[in-house]
C-alpha cells in the first residue's frame, strides 16, 4: 500500500485520498511546492461535500535522471475548486492521467 500525506487543511474540513503513482516509479512527490516522498504515495486533499477539490493543489513527480543519457524532468499538474477528486493520478515524463472515481 501507498504511503500518506496529508495536505494542510482546516480541521473539520473533509479529506479525500488520491493514489499517486508514476512510471518509471521512485518518483518524487511533491505537493503545493513541499516535497512528501516517494511514488507510490497516498495524499489526502481537501474537498467539499460534493467531492470536488476544496482548494487549489499541484501535484508533481519529479523525475530524476538515471544516467548522463536521461535529462531530470518533473510533470505536474494543478487540481482546481471546479475539479471532482481523482482516485488516481498517473504520472509518466512526459503526462500526466486522471483517473476518475
């Protein structure tokens, strides 16, 4: 199982957990600018009652290169108040996939 984060929120707000996963895997998460592990990781983000993002959060995976071949690259993406909560976020160099509950 992944390991969590939690994203700072006010208490009382309700929580949701987002699977972050990235191929090649070993992947650096980093959320809202603060780094919180290895992929696979479990992040919990704020959401409203609906199931849609409470606030805003970007979510990236930085990728380091293996060799003198391979440039590091990081590929992010921002979850918006108007976004329902993935599941999933799938991150590869150059993409990055929602997958929806």
């Amino acid at each position: 199982a992944p390991a969590n984060a939690t994203i700072g929120s006010p208490s009382g707000t309700q929580v949701m957990t987002v699977e972050i996963i990235s191929n090649p895997s070993d992947g650096m998460v980093v959320v809202n600018r603060q780094p919180v592990g290895l992929t696979p990781r479990a992040v919990e983000v704020p959401v409203t009652t609906q199931g849609y993002m409470a606030d805003p959060v970007t979510i990236a995976v930085r990728f380091v290169a293996r060799d003198v071949e391979e440039a590091s690259m990081t590929s992010s993406i921002t979850l918006y108040p108007t976004d329902r909560v993935p599941l999933r976020l799938e991150f590869k160099r150059e993409e990055v996939k929602r997958v929806l509950r």
